[in-house]
C-alpha cells in the first residue's frame, strides 16, 4: 500500500517515504493510478487506516492483522468463495455482500451463514459500507461512488490480487494482454513444471491462490494470469512480467480504450531495475508500453529478429541476449495449431529463459494439445473435426482461431456485446468461412461486418436460436474433411454465467450427436 501527501504549491499528492508515517485526515491512500490521461484517484485517510498494516507481510501476519476487524468481500463468486472461507475459518467478521438475492444463490447462502459469515444481499449490497477492509471483485469498479465513498469514512478497498501479491513468498511470473494470456500462462507453469519447480498456478486462470498462500514456499514458483480488472488497482508487479499484446476490450466496463491500457501497463509499473518485462514486439500498443518498464526490457517476435529476446528466423525459434544466441527449437515441434499459438511460445520461452533447459521445451511443446475452451477437438465424427474455442470473447480471438486452419469452416458466433467494433472480424470471416451460424445479442452486428466488408461475395449467414439448433444446421451441411468451430467473438453473458459453462454446453450437444 501507498501512501501520499499534498505539500504547499503541489497539484498532487507526492508519496510517502517508508520511513515516514501517515496522517489520518491530511493524507491520502491511492486508489489507482492510470497513465494516458487517466486521473489519478486519491482517498483521504480516516483514523481506521492507522490500524491497517501498509506493508508486505506474511501471510500469518496478514491474517492476525485483520483479527478484531471486519470484513467485506464484495461479489460470493467462485474466486471470492475461497476467500470468504479462509476468512470466516479464521474467525474474522466477514460480510459477503452481492447484487444477486438470495433465491439465486442457493445453498451457497446457507452454507456461508453457517460458518458466521453475514449476507448482504439484494439491490443495497454496497449501501453504507463501513467495514474497516473491503475486498472488491475484480468485475467491479473501484471508483463506485459507494466504495470511495467508503474509504472516505475510514475502510481500505483491496481485493484478493493484492493481497496475495503482498504475502505470496516466492518469485513470480504473471502474464496479461488482450489476447493469448491463458495459453502462455499454462505453458509457463507447465515448462516450470517440467524443469522440476514446484508451481502455484492462478489468478484469472480460475485459480484464486490467497488461501494456499500460507502452504508456499520460497522456492516455489507462482505463474498468475492477471486481467485489467486485477490490474486496476495493483500496486506491486511480478517479478518477470508478460504482456503478449493489446486490442480493444473490455469496453464495456472500461472508460476507454487508454483506461484499459494503464490498467494492463500496472503489470509491470511496479517492478524494480532487477525485474524482467517481456512484450510484443509485433504490436505496436505492447512496443509502446515497453518503453515505460523500469526493469529489463525483452521481446519476442513472429516477424523480426532483436537484441534481446525470442524470434523466428524461417521456423527456427531463437533466444537471444547479450550473452549470445541459440535456436530453442522449431515451430514443427508445436504440437497447437495456429500462427497465434507460435507467438504464444515465443512468449512463454522469453518468459522462462534460463529457468528451464531447451530440450524440456522441445519435449513439451511436441506433446501440448492445448487448455479447455481454446481451439479444443471435441471430437472427429463422420470425418468432421468439431472445435470449441468458446474463450473466443472478443473479434481478435476468433480472427485468430480461424486463421489457425488452412481450410474454410462452418463457423458459429455471436454473444454478448462488449463495447468494440466487429469491423475487422468482417474480411477475415470472409476468407476463411464456408457458412456462418449467428446467435445471441451481437449477432447482427457480426452480420453488418460480413456484409459490409468488401471482400463479401455473398456468405451465406444463418440466424440459429440457440446451439442445439446451430449443431444441427451445421451436423446436416458439413462433409469429410470439414471443420465445425464455437468461436463467438463476444461474451457469454447474454444467456450463461462464463465461457467455460458455455463451452462445456457446445460440447455437449457435440458430443450428443449419434455416431
């Protein structure tokens, strides 16, 4: 935690040194901090903030620390249920609050009345708060008028992130960027894995790591897949950072396109000159961002050679620094498909460079299929490959998909509608669908972009109801040697609770098919 003080003459608040103290009612706590013409957001410290330990600690320490104090955790979904009971089993006074009634939670309300945690529930779930720490999930903003209004009175908004970045005791590894982040999170933890290291795998993967905080070790390694919303408010970085690139997204919740970018630019904003940030060397956002790192600054790269960091030269993959340069391996030895999924390498190898030796990166890349939801085979029937790559949240994501085949597909999209523009979506379904199956809220702003696009030769676009009847359509018109792909290109939340519930249900009636 920061903290900062409003001299005489200063438009700002300047920080406070370590060695010096906070004054409750003269300064102030940061609440995030931006870049790009983002306002900086301070709340002024109240008597409840002398209380509130500001410095990294151990994980005990934390907990004592909030011994005699109460607790809010905003949101009772699957990444603050961990949270929430760690807490309680603790016997620290926690109250749950979220927008859902109670009906809606089903025994999950029961269940955390009986280990003494208090529901607050229902429309007013963030009226009044005065709990001395508020731990926000990552979906809600930091600004909401309740929560600064909280911190006015006294309370610290922190989340579980943040947390677990003040007591984790090893080193690690975090990864963000618009597209790609699962993917090279998994193949960081999993060569670290196969080098030896003990892993502590999490974040925005599905993965809340605070409780198991305690069972760390210092030579354990803990690889983080951290989204903007995590972002926002983080104010420590990883020790090796990972930025695979930037597109718009997310619109829908941030301001804007440069509020999305200081969010994912904070992965970094925090390291020292001993830390490592990897980039993109390929997009033009991620080059830009490079130049703000104040630690070690490597690329990696599809399309050029660099001083310091992962390239391909033809299909070799090399690694190189000041020390020299070596070929890693070539881009035969990956198993995944798809040029996106090279760079995904290249990024995880610029990540673990000298953690982990070539030849076990050899090895796993020749045997890797891939993370659930993410270009996943469900099945070959008939000699059709169905594919689910329902993480596909955004146009970039399915761009991507669909230039990992060579051959034109049977493509089914449409979600909710995150604020972007479908624009660029449009040439690319034209070049490499055969028939496009369109359902949910975007599906006619997906049909604007075919249509409008100039290489549109008359596609042919059919609206579904849902993805039973988009299997059958596409199970009547496919033949051998076809490819069936979910690549949705937006949300999930139009009709389910994430994309992992709405692959599993395509998967499903895939796997449902007689034959």
């Amino acid at each position: 935690m920061e903290f900062f003080r409003l001299l005489p003459g200063r438009k700002w608040p300047v920080k406070i040194l370590a060695k010096e103290k906070a004054k409750p009612d003269s300064d102030f706590q940061l609440l995030f901090s931006g870049r790009s013409g983002i306002i900086f957001k301070y709340v002024k410290i109240r008597r409840k903030a002398e209380t509130i330990r500001s410095v990294s600690m151990n994980f005990e320490e934390y907990l004592n620390s909030l011994q005699r104090k109460t607790v809010a955790v905003i949101g009772i979904g699957v990444s603050n249920q961990p949270l929430i009971q760690l807490l309680a089993g603790r016997g620290i006074a926690v109250i749950a609050c979220d927008k859902k009634e109670r009906a809606a939670l089903g025994a999950t309300a029961d269940e955390l009345e009986s280990r003494g945690v208090t529901l607050r529930l229902g429309a007013d779930y963030l009226k009044d708060l005065t709990e001395d720490v508020i731990f926000r999930t990552p979906g809600t903003r930091p600004d909401l008028p309740e929560l600064l209004a909280a911190q006015e009175r006294g309370s610290l908004l922190t989340s579980e992130m943040e947390v677990f970045f003040q007591v984790c005791p090893c080193p690690k590894i975090a990864v963000t960027g618009s597209d790609g982040k699962t993917t090279t999170t998994t193949i960081i933890a999993e060569l670290l894995k196969a080098a030896g290291r003990t892993v502590h795998l999490g974040g925005n993967i599905g993965h809340p790591l605070l409780a198991e905080a305690g069972e760390m070790r210092p030579e354990d390694v803990a690889v983080l897949e951290l989204s903007s919303f995590q972002l926002m408010t983080m104010t420590h970085s990883p020790h090796i950072a990972v930025m695979t690139n930037l597109a718009p997204n997310h619109l829908d919740v941030h301001r804007d396109m440069a509020e999305y970018i200081a969010a994912k630019q904070n992965i970094f904003t925090h390291q020292s000159t001993q830390d490592i940030a990897v980039f993109n060397a390929d997009n033009t956002l991620t080059v830009e961002a490079a130049g703000k790192a104040p630690g070690r600054v490597r690329f990696f790269s599809r399309k050029q050679e660099l001083a310091d960091g992962v390239f391909l030269r033809g299909t070799a993959v090399i690694a190189r620094s000041g020390s020299g340069e070596r070929q890693v391996m070539d881009t035969a030895d990956i198993r995944l498909p798809g040029v996106h999924n090279i760079e995904n390498y290249l990024a995880a190898i610029a990540a673990v460079d000298g953690l982990v030796p070539d030849g076990v990166i050899r090895d796993f890349a020749r045997t890797f299929g891939g993370v659930e939801h993410r270009i996943e085979l469900i099945r070959t029937r008939k000699g059709v490959r169905w594919y689910n790559d329902s993480i596909a949240s955004s146009p970039s994501r399915t761009i991507a998909g669909l230039n990992a085949f060579p051959e034109k597909v049977i493509l089914i999209a449409g979600g909710k509608d995150k604020g972007i523009s479908y624009a660029p979506l449009g040439p690319v379904v034209n070049e490499h669908v055969k028939l496009l199956l369109l359902c949910g809220a975007t599906a006619g702003v997906i049909r604007e972009a075919v249509t409008q696009a100039e290489n549109y030769r008359g596609l042919e676009i059919l609206d579904v109801e849902d993805y039973r009847q988009a299997v059958a359509i596409a199970d009547s018109r496919a033949t051998e040697g076809d490819v069936v792909i979910l690549s949705p290109a937006s949300t999930s939340f139009d009709r389910f609770a994430n994309f992992m519930e709405r692959g599993q249900v395509f998967k499903d009636i895939v796997n449902g098919l007689d034959g």
